[in-house]
C-alpha cells in the first residue's frame, strides 16, 4: 500500500471540488510553504492546505489566513462577492488539552475568515473528500433551487410514500390559484 503524498491530498481536495464546478489552481502564498490549492466559483473561495504535523498547521495558520484576505482585498472592486474559507487538515490525531484548545481557537477566530479544521486525516483520502463536501452540497442545493419548484420537489416525495399524483396534481391547482383546499 502506498501512502498519499500531500500532493496527493491536495489533487484530491482540487479534484473533487473540480467535478463541482470549481476552477481550481495551486497557489504559492508562502516561501516555505507548498502550493497550497485555491479553489473558487462565483460563491465561494477556498484556500487549502494539508499538513502533516499539527505544530505546523497552528504555525502557518495565521500567514495563510492573511494572504487569502489579502488576496480577497485586493478583488474587492471586482464584481465578485465571495464567501471564503481557509480549510486546513492535518493528518496526525490531537491527543491533549493544548491541542484542541488550539483547534477551538482556530476556527472560531473568524477577523480575517471563516476556516475548516480537520484533525486525524491519516492517509484517507476519502477524508479530504469529506472535507470538501459542504461545498460541494451547497452548490448542489444552489442548482436544484434554482431549476426545481418545491412544489414538485413535495409531490415527487408524497408519490414515493404512496400518495396518488392525481390527487396530489389537484391539490397544487388549488393552492397555485389561492382556492380553498376545504373542498379538495
């Protein structure tokens, strides 16, 4: 068995948030750092990093933190408006107090951005997946409320618990014209 790489961590974070319809890039913020990836679409820009210990996770958090919002203040008189968020992973496990005092300050310190912090990644990439996925739900739940009624989002559920679409298309008349469902 082959242990990931960061690299390999990092393609993973990028590509799974690729298929999600993310532009992604590596992006060399800091000299003595690897190219951390820089994900964005037009709601959300996300700088991520993985580490391999947690000491230097807490001490590149903060430079890191203030390159991504330099770099957000600078695209300020663009027209983009983004939610941005620094993830971090690291892949050893906290085992003390100190340690998850730091986490705890970490990510609820918000001055510069809001950030993601996992802790006891090992080698799963299947975990950085994981990491990704509040992005990736949100801008699915993005599409399907944009292209999808709610109202036919509820008659397809009530149809699949047993319900009659006939009765059911009756009732959405009724309530699309503002009638009395007394009668239905």
């Amino acid at each position: 068995m082959t242990i990931p790489t960061s690299d390999s961590f990092r393609d993973t974070f990028a590509r799974t948030l690729s298929e999600a319809g993310f532009q992604t890039k590596a992006w060399q913020i800091v000299t003595d750092m690897e190219p951390l990836v820089l994900a964005e679409n037009p709601y959300y820009i996300i700088a991520f990093q993985v580490f391999d210990i947690w000491d230097e996770l807490v001490k590149a958090a903060g430079k890191v933190e203030l390159a991504l919002s330099d770099l957000i203040t600078k695209s300020a008189p663009t027209d983009k408006t983004w939610d941005a968020y620094l993830v971090l992973v690291c892949r050893n496990e906290l085992h003390d107090y100190e340690e998850l005092n730091e986490l705890s300050n970490l990510i609820y310190d918000t001055r510069f951005t809001r950030k993601i912090v996992r802790a006891g990644l090992g080698n799963s990439l299947d975990k950085v997946k994981e990491t990704a996925k509040p992005f990736i739900s949100l801008e699915r739940a993005r599409y399907t409320a944009k292209h999808r009624n709610p109202l036919d989002l509820l008659a397809d559920k009530l149809v699949e618990s047993g319900w009659d679409r006939y009765e059911i298309r009756k009732l959405q008349t009724v309530f699309k014209e503002r009638g009395s469902l007394e009668n239905v």
